[in-house]
C-alpha cells in the first residue's frame, strides 16, 4: 500500500458495533462499511460463526468480545469514534438454562432477562465511558425502548423488556457518566416487521373460511411504529449520527394494526381484518405463558400511552428536514420483499 493510501486509511473514524452479527447491529455495520471514511468493528462471542465470517467478507474487522465481560469490552472499544450499542433481552429469556437458572433464583424468566439485559448494558456504558475522550460529540450511540413503567406512571411496571433498556440507556448513562451522555443519541426502535415469525398466530391465525385474523390487545386506531430492521437500522443511525448529540428518535413508520393488515392484504392478495381481543386471550393464544405476558403488556403498553409512551422523538422525516438522507422502507415495501408461502399455505 502507498504512503498516500496508508495516510488516507489513518484518518478513517472507527464505529465499534455491539451485536454486528444480529439484526439491528448487522444493519448498521453493513451501511457504515459502504462509507469509506469509516473503518467497522464488530463484536461477536465467536468470530467463527457464519454471520461473523459474513462480515468479515465484508471488510468488517471482527472482534471477540462478551457483554458479561466488561474488559472485553474495554478492550474492544479501544480507538472509537463511534459506538453503536444493542442489548438483546429475548436470549435470556428463551434459553433453557437461563430459565432454570431463574427457577432456582425463584425470579420469573421474564425478571431474570430483564436483570441480564440491564446489566449488560450498564457494562457497555462502563466500558463506553473509559473511552468517552475519544468518541465524536455524537459518538455513543443507543438502541432502546421508552420506560413503560415512567410513562404509564407506574401502572404498568413489569414490561421488562422496554425498562431494561430505558433504565439503562438513557437513565443510567445520565446518571453515572455525564461526559459519555453528552455525546448520546437513544434510537428507539418500532415493532420489527419481521415479527411475525415471533407471535405468528398472533399476526396472521387461519379461519375455517380461509381468510386471516390478526389479534393483539391493542386498540385498532391507535399508530403503531414499525421498522424494517435489517434493512433501515442502518440507515437511521448512520442519518442520526450526522446529527448533534443529546437527542432521542423513533425509527419506524406509524400504521395502525389495520392500517398493518391492509398492507399485507395488498402485497399477497389473501383477506385479512384485524380484531382486538383482550389481554387474557392473547396469553391464552400463546405457547408459553410467559411469552404471552411479556407481549400482551407490550400491545397493552402499545394502546395506552402508545408503544414510545408519547415521548417526543425525533423521526425520518425530522432528519430529512435537518437536509440529511435517510432512506427508510415502507411497511408495505418492507412486507412485499418477504417470502408469504408458508403463511398463506397454514
Ligand atoms: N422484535 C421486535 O419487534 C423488536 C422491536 C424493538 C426492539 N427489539 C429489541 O431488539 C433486541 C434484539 O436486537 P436484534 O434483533 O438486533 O438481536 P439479534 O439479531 O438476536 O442479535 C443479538 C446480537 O447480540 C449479540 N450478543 C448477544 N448476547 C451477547 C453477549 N453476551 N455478548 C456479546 N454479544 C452478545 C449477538 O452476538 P453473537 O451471538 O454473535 O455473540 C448478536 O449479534 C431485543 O432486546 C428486543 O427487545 C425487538
């Protein structure tokens, strides 16, 4: 390599993205690699997993790295620019030693991922932190949910997988490391339009008649986020940090679930309405009782205040007139790019 190209390489920022080989952490290092200003590293338990090798092919610089581990993740950060950050709340939860681990703690599973969640992401604060100096003015930045149990006042406390987020990012970053909040940017994000393959009874149940219910308990007029997540993550955050720090944003398009529905009658031509049933039928509905708990709070939490508990976030379009770029999916183009054989064929 010349002197010139080896100079050119130096002066490359360096994005540190937790959860590369996943969804949302996947998104955003495959858009920051197409920039060449920016060098991508990604971290992973097993740089010989098939989605690491994937971004290594990619020129992503693949790092070992633990979330219960924070030196690794010390270590890992070392040199960012730019940290993305993710936490995963469902591993703890569906993972069988996980839940027997919680048994013998005599916690339901749902407390003990939300106690896993939190305390990984305190651990990437804390290691985020120790590189605070050297992060851009928007160089932290944090995937999370709204705190349910602030913006219901406390008459929802136990949706675990909202709160373990938010508890973290922001309120203990704020709390604990002022120079690292400065520089945060919080991206919640909308339901996943892959959902579906999570609660697809929920999503898409078969009638005898042959045409399709969909059915949370959640009100039919209120606007519901959703995203493309392996598609516009990326996107969203690579327009979010263009942005000054300190602010905090909803990628996804609203729809209502009936809104949702017609879109996905359009895109397969099969019938669908949408039907709102209680909290209790959705448990009911679910193959583990505390799945259903967990999500049917969510469509509770979703249809009262609404699934951002009505914070103010900044969206696609608030980039837009800022005059950066941000290209986001439909939910209709979104849903048209998947394969419907195997619903269709329930
Ligand atoms: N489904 C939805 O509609 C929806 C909507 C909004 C938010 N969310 C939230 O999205 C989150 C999951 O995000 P995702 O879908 O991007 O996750 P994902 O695809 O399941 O990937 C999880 C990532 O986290 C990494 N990871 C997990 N545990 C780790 C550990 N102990 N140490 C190091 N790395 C670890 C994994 O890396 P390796 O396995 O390679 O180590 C992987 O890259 C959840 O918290 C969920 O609540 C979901």
């Amino acid at each position: 390599m010349g002197r010139h190209a080896e100079s050119k390489l130096e002066q490359k920022k360096l994005i540190v993205v937790v959860g590369a080989t996943g969804n949302q952490g996947g998104s955003v290092a495959r858009r920051f690699i197409q920039d060449p200003r920016y060098a991508v590293r990604g971290l992973t338990r097993n740089p010989e997993s098939p989605a690491a090798k994937e971004l290594a092919a990619l020129g992503v610089e693949v790092v070992q790295a633990e979330l219960d581990d924070v030196k690794s993740l010390e270590a890992a950060f070392a040199g960012a620019n730019v940290i993305f950050s993710v936490t995963n709340y469902w591993e703890p939860f569906f993972r069988p030693d996980c839940r027997a681990k919680a048994a013998e703690l005599g916690v339901t599973c749902r407390k003990y991922a939300y106690d896993v969640e939190y305390r990984q992401g305190k651990n990437i604060a804390d290691a985020a932190a120790t590189v605070a100096g050297g992060l851009d003015a928007n160089g932290f930045l944090a995937s999370t949910l709204s705190n349910s149990r602030k913006c219901t006042g406390g008459k929802i406390d136990d949706l675990y997988h909202f709160d373990a987020k938010a508890d973290v990012f922001p309120d203990y970053v704020n709390a604990a490391h002022p120079e690292l909040a400065a520089k945060m940017s919080c991206i919640h994000t909308g339901f996943f339009t892959t959902s579906h393959r999570i609660l697809p009874e929920s999503y898409f149940h078969r009638l005898a008649d042959g045409t399709f219910e969909m059915r949370f308990p959640c009100s039919p007029t209120k606007p519901i986020p959703n995203l493309d997540v392996n598609a516009d993550t990326g996107n969203f955050t690579y327009a979010v940090s263009q942005m000054p720090a300190g602010k905090a944003y909803m990628a996804a398009e609203y729809l209502t679930w009936p809104e949702f529905a017609a879109a996905w009658q359009r895109v397969t031509g099969a019938s669908i309405a949408y039907k709102e049933i209680s909290f209790d039928e959705m448990v009911a509905a679910m193959p583990d009782r505390d799945l259903g708990v967990e999500v049917g709070l969510m469509f509770l939490y979703s249809s009262e205040p609404g699934y951002d508990g009505q914070m103010e976030l900044l969206k696609a379009e608030d980039l837009r007139k800022a005059g950066i770029d941000c290209p986001m999916h439909t939910v209709e183009q979104s849903l048209a790019k998947m394969d419907w054989a195997g619903v269709l064929s329930k």
